[in-house]
C-alpha cells in the first residue's frame, strides 16, 4: 500500500491535453456552471459525491471495509482551499522547462483560484502570543490558542503574500451552496512554508475553537492509524477471484483514488486505473492519466490503493 502523493506540477505535467484545463480559476457564484461545462472530464462518471461515499464505488477486489474506512478518513482530511491573491514573485515558467509557471501571466492580481489540500496537525500552543484578527482588536485576547496546519502545493499558493489572501474550508462536501451550514473557515495566517523545488507548502492558521482542533487531531490519528494497517498488508499475499476473463486487479495497472473539489464545487472522490509502466518519466506513485483529475485538483491527495497481489484460479 502506497504513501498518499498530491496534485503537483510534476503530476500534472504528465497529463494530456491542455495545460491551462488543469487549473480552477472561478468565482464561487459560477462553480456549479464550469462544473457542468467540463472539457476535461464531461459527465465526471468516474466522480462520486464525498459524503454517499460508500464502497459499493469501488472494483470488488477493493470493497473492503478498511479501505473505505481509510478513504471516509481521507476525505474528511480534505479541505477546500481559495486563494484571491497572485504573487509577483512567482515565475514566468516551471523551472527547467518553458512550460509557463501557473497564473504567472495574472501576476499582481485579484484573481480568484480554488484548489485543495489536507488537514496536517493541529494541537494548542501556549508558547506565542495570539495575533489573530479578534485578540489584535480586543483589550482581552483570549488565553489559549491553538493551531491548525494545512499542506497543499507550492504551485496553488506560492508565497506568503498569496497566504495571506487564502482562506481554508473544512466539510465542504453537500452539492448546496454551503450558506448556514457545518462549513468551517481558517482564515487567520500565522506561519506560511514552502519548498518551491518540491511543490509543497504547508500554511498555519490561528483558531480558539478548541473543539474543532480536537477533532482534527482525533482525525489525524485515526487515519495514521488505519494507513499503517493497510500497509501491513504489504505482508500477507491477497487472494482475488478472476473476474470474467479479465482479473479485477493487478499490480501493473493499480487502483488510484483521488479527493478534491472539483472546479471548487462539493468535495468528491475520483477513481480510475492509472497505468505507470508506459511513461518513462513517470515516478512511483505518480498518476499518468488525467481521468481521475480536474480543475480544482491541486495539491489534493492522491492514493495509489496497490498491493502485492496473487490471483487464483489459474
């Protein structure tokens, strides 16, 4: 059982078709329409609504109750992520190529872009003095605070001048426009880090909700947990029956599980095999199809549910 990648330039570099159709840049009053008018992906059959989840979604060989337990896990994980805000900083093209660099022609603009990352930490922190927005403003900060950490791609927010104008929501997974409902916001920055060369940024956000960091880090254990007794699996030989001619599953061409917001919309999970072996730049556990992503997709997580199979009845 593979470790969970993301979305990153590298990733997408080995998708076909247009360079631009990997990215979301869309105001939330006209999700649903780019949705609906996907060139991409039309019709999003291989898409499933992240909260009717259920492993019935799944090829038989993979609708076991700890992998869809595992993936329920990884997508309350994953959060939706919207950035208003695009870096002068950033540069004209990927580093290497003359591929250009994502939104640097939008340089210094308002531009609003939606993309996904995924619940890292959280935990309380007594050792700072609160400054968020509330505390800054009011005589009586409020005595404990506490820390949320998001990783997503360097791609999707590339500085900390773009952090700054990014906010993060957790349970965006109902088709509804969430207005009243359980959506939760992270909007107060505190630390931005980031590895430009590797893609990766992690943003910490201040919160005081005490409750909501519990959860998290409840969350976070819980799918460690289950990761690793999947992992185990890599010990002990699964059986699986063939299914017509055709074996349901095989090591050459693994099962790849994606969950993102796609073109911002409701949270969902894309499935679909992806086939690493005829694409000589293609690393371990990087998706060569373009079937289970969509604009939307950047720095979501990506699961590659392989094992070392044995089919029987040969």
């Amino acid at each position: 059982f593979r470790t969970p990648r993301f979305v990153s330039l590298e990733m997408l570099q080995l998708n076909t078709g247009q360079w631009g159709d990997n990215f979301c840049c869309v105001e939330e009053k006209d999700q649903n329409k780019h949705y609906a008018a996907c060139k991409k992906n039309p019709g999003h059959g291989n898409f499933f609504p992240a909260d009717k989840f259920s492993k019935d979604h799944l090829p038989p060989f993979y609708q076991r109750d700890g992998i869809v337990e595992f993936l329920r896990m990884t997508s309350d994980l994953t959060v939706r992520v919207t950035v208003k805000y695009v870096s002068e900083k950033r540069p004209a093209t990927i580093p290497g190529t003359d591929i250009p660099y994502p939104w640097s022609s939008n340089r210094g603009s308002h531009l609003t872009r939606v993309g996904a990352g995924w619940l890292h930490y959280a935990g309380v922190d007594d050792e700072i003095e609160c400054e968020c927005t509330e505390c800054r403003n009011s005589p009586r900060p409020k005595p404990q605070l506490a820390c949320v950490i998001i990783n997503t791609a360097a791609h999707f927010i590339f500085d900390d001048l773009e952090a700054i104008h990014t906010t993060c929501q957790l349970s965006f997974d109902w088709w509804e426009t969430p207005v009243g409902s359980n959506v939760v916001k992270l909007t107060d920055v505190y630390q931005f880090f980031s590895k430009i060369e590797a893609d990766t940024c992690k943003i910490k956000y201040f919160t005081h909700d005490l409750d909501l960091v519990r959860s998290i880090k409840s969350l976070c254990d819980k799918h460690y947990t289950a990761f690793n007794i999947l992992g185990r699996c890599n010990m002990e030989p699964l059986k699986h029956v063939k299914q017509s001619d055709k074996d349901d599953a095989t090591q050459e061409v693994p099962l790849h599980v994606a969950i993102f917001h796609p073109h911002g919309c409701a949270k969902q999970v894309s499935i679909g095999y992806c086939d690493l072996t005829h694409n000589a730049n293609t690393e371990e556990s990087q998706c060569s199809h373009t079937s289970i992503l969509c604009p939307g997709a950047s720095g979501a997580l990506v699961n590659e549910m392989s094992w070392k199979v044995y089919p029987v009845g040969k």
